[in-house]
C-alpha cells in the first residue's frame, strides 16, 4: 500500500488517499511473492506479507468443512512446500507479520492487539515504499547473470525433464494411455513455464559464489541440491494446481 496508490479514470495516481491493496492468495514460493514486491518497486509504494501459521490437521479440517473442498493431497502439498517469511535473510521481506490461525478464534483484547499489529504493518510500509534499483547496480548484474544464464537454463531444463519423467512415470499402469498423454503435456507445458521464468529472473535462484562457479563448470544436476530443490517445489505446486483441473 502508500498514500498515492488510487487511480483517477485517466490512469494518474491521486495524492490525497491512502489505499491497501490485498493479494488474498496462498502465494506458497517466495518467488511468486517476489513478483508482487517487483510490482510496488515499479509503482514504488509499500509491500508487505502476513503469514498464518497454521497445522495440516487445522488445515485439513477446515478443508473438509468448506462446501466445496480441495484434495486433501493439494493441501498437504501446499502445507509441505510452503516458504515463510525470512526477513532476516531476505531484506525485501523485512515487512513480515507471523500469525498463528488461532488468533482468529480469539475476539478479546488478543484480536484488538492484532488488528493494532497488522495496521501497525501496513503504515510502516507505506512509510518505506520500494526503492527503484540503481541503473549502475543493474548493469552490473545484468551483465554477471548473461554469464550464467546459458549454463543456468541448461541445468533447469535438466532438472525439470527429471521431474517430467518421475511424474509420467508415477502414473503409468494406473492410468489410461489418453490420462498419460494428458499428463505428459500438462507436465512438458509447466517445464517450459518455469524454464521461461527462470529466464525471466521471475524465479529468483539466488545463486551464491560456488554455485556459479558449478554452473559455469556444468557440474551435475544432482550436485546443485539448493537449485533442485527450489525447481522441484515450483514443479510441484503448479503440476498440483494443473492436475485439478485434469
């Protein structure tokens, strides 16, 4: 949010308001997130995350509860590679509010404090709005990431045909060979999302010294575990929300 978010019918931001836009979403990677944080960079106003910890039992519960449930399966999934709030070790999540779901059963003096903390959060971000990034410091890293980047993708689309092949795979035998077609190409369309992605610097790898060096080296796959890991979570939770509708 910041205090020039409103638009007027041309376009133009108005001055005199002050505006919380809220992403009701479960936004379970840091770097669906980051894309968020990328767009009040560009619009240079506030963001901030509210995380609610909650149990898979809760979460289950409350699934079978709802009129129309999910697969319980899509909520363990979820719950299993969901990413908090680090902002001791991402600067840019250093406007972070941990909850725990049972604060929402409580409507006493604990609920009145909370709704302090929460406006509490979104003014302190409205106070410190994104900064643009410095057109030297990008230059910069423009130039060192062009270094990897060729290798980088390599590695990914090694990583996520893995994926495309254990998810095939997995179903084989079960299922019919027109579920297996179906599945391969939802698989094959999710490996090109995230490889686009990725070269897009919309999943942020964040890769440190020695990996670059691995990547450059064209080390191994199964000797780059940070970057597996992140590209198999990305891999999942989309294959997952893909398959529903499958």
């Amino acid at each position: 949010g910041n205090a020039s978010t409103s638009l007027d019918q041309n376009g133009r931001f108005i001055k005199d308001h002050k505006t919380i836009i809220i992403m009701d979403d479960n936004l379970p990677l840091r770097s669906m997130r980051y894309e968020y944080y990328q767009m009040a960079r560009k619009y240079n106003i506030g963001f901030s995350e509210i995380y609610i910890d909650c149990t898979i039992d809760t979460a289950l519960k409350w699934n079978a509860e709802r009129s129309l449930p999910i697969p319980s399966k899509t909520v363990v999934t979820m719950a299993t590679t969901l990413e908090q709030p680090d902002p001791l070790k991402y600067h840019w999540e250093r406007h972070s509010l941990h909850l725990t779901s049972d604060h929402w059963w409580d409507h006493g003096d604990q609920w009145t404090s909370l709704c302090d903390q929460v406006f509490q959060l979104c003014e302190t971000s409205m106070e410190d709005p994104v900064p643009p990034l410095i057109m030297e410091d990008l230059e910069m890293k423009a130039k060192s990431r062009q270094i990897t980047l060729d290798n980088i993708l390599h590695q990914a689309d090694q990583i996520l045909r893995q994926c495309v092949s254990k998810e095939i795979k997995k179903h084989k035998g079960s299922k019919s060979s027109q579920s297996i077609s179906e599945i391969a190409s939802t698989a094959n369309h999710i490996r090109k999302s995230i490889l686009e992605d990725v070269r897009n610097e919309r999943i942020d790898l964040n890769l440190n010294e020695e990996e670059k060096e691995m990547v450059e080296s064209q080390m191994k796959t199964s000797e780059l575990p940070r970057i597996v890991n992140i590209l198999e979570k990305q891999f999942s939770v989309m294959l997952c929300d893909n398959m529903k509708e499958l």
